[in-house]
C-alpha cells in the first residue's frame, strides 16, 4: 500500500510541477508587446518609414493603406514608443509599432494600421505616448474604421 502511495504522490508533484511550468497560467497582463520606453536617440539612425512611390502596387489596394503610412511619418517617434497587439514582435522580431511601418507589414495588417490611425489621432489631440500606450493595452484602437480613416 505504501508503494501506491508514493507513486500517487510523486504523479502529483509531477503534474503539479508541470502545471506551475506552463505559461497558459500566467497573468496575460504581464504579456506586454515589444515597445521603447522613450524617444529614439539623436544619434541612432532609424530605418525609414515606407514612402512615396514605395506606396503603391497590389499591398496598397485601398486608399488608407498609404495614408496610415502618411500618418506613421509624422509621428515617428511616437510609434517608436508603442507596441503592437498583433504580437509582430513575436513573429517578426518587431521593436515596436514603428517597425511595422518600416515594412509591408503596416499595409497588410488591420491591426497596425488601426494602430497606427489610433495614435496619429492621439498625438494631434495632445495625448503623450504613455498615454496611447494605456490606449493601445485598452484596445480603444479597436473602433477605427479603416475604410472612412
């Protein structure tokens, strides 16, 4: 009988172990998407946002996939300092909501470009980026129609 039981209670410590150990249990709060904390440095040279006629052919189909680009130009350092809930950060080695911009991958993902959107919108009402960043984890991005933007 004492065998049984320390087999039980070593099939519990496991499955207990194992449990403790996935990151399903974690606080999906704490899961923050890549961003910077502030402004990019003066001295560090940034690759550039997508512009001119590099906003044209088949990823550029609609007329807001090149004026969220227009938008992201003009608050650069901004979205620098944003994250992006599409989680590009894990599929694409983002850095941050920027980065998005720097490729395709803004032109391809409603996502980042209501994002996008969301903070030009922010910036011209004042709004700092610590600020649309709790407006970013609030998801109040969500609302943007892309197709009146």
């Amino acid at each position: 009988m004492k065998f049984f039981q320390q087999k039980w209670f070593l099939g519990f410590a496991v499955a207990a172990a194992t449990m403790a150990s996935y990151a399903q249990f974690s606080n999906p709060a704490n899961d923050v998407p890549a961003y910077h904390p502030s402004a990019p440095l003066k001295v560090a040279e940034l690759p550039p946002i997508l512009s001119g006629a590099r906003l044209t052919g088949d990823n550029f189909r609609y007329a807001w996939q090149a004026h969220v680009y227009q938008q992201a130009a003009k608050v650069g350092n901004v979205i620098y300092q944003l994250p992006c809930n599409c989680r590009c950060d894990r599929n694409l080695g983002h850095t941050s909501l920027r980065s998005c911009f720097e490729t395709l991958h803004g032109a391809e993902c409603s996502t980042c470009a209501k994002e996008g959107f969301y903070a030009y919108q922010q910036t011209k009402l004042g709004k700092t980026p610590t600020q649309i960043r709790a407006g970013i984890a609030a998801h109040a991005y969500e609302s943007i129609d892309l197709e009146k933007e």
